[in-house]
C-alpha cells in the first residue's frame, strides 16, 4: 500500500496553461431584486433616434432612386414587348403601369401634404410663442385666425370657433386672445390625446407584463409608441403619411433627449415600480409598469411637438396622473 498522505494535494498544471482568474475581478452576478427599468421602450426609443450619417443617406437615396428607375424602365419594357406581341396584353399591361404611376404619384402627394400639414402646426406654435414673448396682439390675432382656419372641418369644435369669434375682437392682450383660443379650441383635443396615450402605455404594459418572448417588448413598445405619436399629430391636426410619421417620431425622441425626459423619469418609475407593486409582483409585471410609465412620458412629449399652442391657460398633463389612469385595473395596488 501507498504512503498516506494527509493535506493538500498540489497539481502542477505545466507551463502554458491558463490560471483561474482571480474571482475579485469577477463581472458582478446579476441582482434579481434590482428594479425594472424599462429596458425595452429605452432601447426603442436609442433605435428611433440613431441618426443616420450623410454618405448613409446619399446611399439611401441613391438606392431608391435607382430602384424607382429600374422597375420603371423593366415596366415600360415589359409593356412594350407585350404591346408589340399582343395588342390586346399590351394595352391592359400599359393600362396598368399608368394606374400603378397615378397610384405612386397620389401616394407622394399625401406624403407631401401630411408633411405640410405637421409644418404647419410647428409653424402656428412658434409664432404664438413669439407672439406672446412679444406681447404681438396683431401677431396674436394672426395665430387665433390660423387655428380657426386649421380646425375649420372640425364640426365638434364649431361651437369653440363661434366663441372665440364673438369673443376675440373685445380682448386687446396677446396673452389673453391666445388664452381664449386655447380654451375653446384645444380643450376637447387635449381630452383625446391624453386618452390616445392612456391606451398606448396600457397596451405597452400588457405586452410587456404577458409575452416571455425576446425583444417583443421591444417591437411592441416600437409599435405601440409609433402609432401613438400618429394619433396625438392626427388629434391636432398634423395627418401624417409614412414618411411624415417618421420624422414626427424622431422630432419627439429629439425633444425626449433635448428635455432629458427618459433620464428624469427615476423618480416616477421608483414611485410607481420600485415599492409595493414589484415585492408583490413579478419582476416581468415590474418591468411592464415601468415601460407603460415611460411610453405615457413620450405621449406627453408628443403633445408637446404636435399641439399648435403651448400649454398656457390650461394644465399640462402629467405623467403619474396618465400612468394611474392607464393602468387603473391592469395591476392591483393593493
């Protein structure tokens, strides 16, 4: 029998093999008692507002313009030949190409027109807020008839017009005429963008709370918000397109990031996640609560953008106040 040996037993593992690693330099390991923080409409909100660098777009550019010339020339080709084959083919087929052209051609002018009507609205609120630096009742005046103007196909809002109508030519104060305008005007228009809103941070937080799957609260919560800011510009009178809903989502994260929205929100997610609800709940209904809170935080700012004047005469919303409503019933406070 062998030598017994009591104590350690040294290995010498030779030259060239690697050393554990000293576990005080160890990545710490993951806490699952840290409070949620939204995560996924943060990372949708980096991926709407990553601007692109200019040889990106000149390639973008390049790319459809020559993908417009190409299935344009291939149509007209094909056309041609079937015109020169068939007469009969060839007349339907270039009927068709034309009413493919007239349909590409009414789709940009509702792009066009969308973009004009957002610029319109930007317009309508940087000359009241001149106006009122100013104390311009003329320059006033000129954005009361804008606004009656813009909201003229509006039947709900007739009897507001009619008031601030009858009402405008007896207030000779900027500030006033715009208060008056704010409150007849704008009133219903702020009710139904704060409801529009209210259902975005809800469906954020569902899907959020309910779907275990990778990055779809992060589409959802892209979607959601997507759809959300459209609705707030369409409430105000900003119709967008395609095009125009995107450079709206991006002038809304611009001022989430310009106003340090996102980042200020820690107080209001440790106020509505960090107490009870998430030591009573899971953490994946944590983390729903919080991606509902910062989506109503990006409605605010789409109000903001979107709302043809600032908020004077009437409160702003506020975020807790939008977060309880929309989640009234969704998650028990307890």
């Amino acid at each position: 029998m062998g030598e017994r040996r009591d104590g350690p037993v040294v290995i010498d593992l030779g030259a060239g093999v690697a050393t554990p690693a000293d576990p005080s330099v160890a990545p710490p390991v993951p806490d699952p008692d840290m409070p949620p923080s939204g995560q996924a409409l943060r990372t949708a909100a980096r991926l709407g507002s990553r601007p692109l660098s200019g040889p990106a777009r000149l390639f973008l550019a390049a790319a459809a313009a020559l993908a417009v010339f190409a299935a344009g020339v291939a149509a007209w080709d094909f056309a041609a030949g079937l015109l020169a084959r068939n007469p009969v083919l060839g007349a339907l087929a270039t009927g068709l190409v034309g009413l493919t052209a007239l349909a590409a051609l009414v789709l940009a002018g509702r792009e066009a027109a969308g973009i004009a009507r957002l610029r319109r609205l930007d317009g309508l609120r940087r000359e009241a807020g001149a106006a009122l630096g100013a104390g311009d009742l003329a320059a006033a005046r000129k954005v009361a008839a804008g606004l009656d103007r813009l909201y003229a196909d509006r039947p709900a809002l007739a009897e507001g017009r009619a008031r601030l109508a009858a009402r405008q030519g007896d207030i000779l104060d900027a500030s006033a005429l715009l208060d008056l305008a704010e409150t007849a005007l704008l009133a219903d228009l702020d009710a139904g963008a704060t409801r529009a809103v209210e259902g975005a941070a809800r469906q954020v937080a569902t899907v959020t709370a309910l779907v275990p799957l990778a990055l779809a609260d992060v589409a959802a919560a892209l979607v959601a918000n997507l759809r959300m800011i459209r609705q707030v510009a369409e409430i105000y009178g900003g119709r967008a397109g395609t095009l125009g809903s995107w450079r709206l989502a991006r002038g809304v994260v611009g001022h989430l990031v310009a106003t340090g929205a996102l980042a200020a929100g820690d107080d209001l997610i440790g106020s509505v996640a960090g107490g009870g609800l998430v030591s009573r709940l899971s953490r994946r209904f944590g983390e729903g609560v919080v991606n509902g809170a910062l989506t109503a935080r990006v409605g605010v700012a789409a109000i903001e953008v979107c709302r043809p004047l600032p908020f004077r005469a009437r409160p702003a919303p506020r975020v807790s106040a939008l977060v309880g409503r929309a989640l009234a019933g969704l998650f028990d406070r307890g």
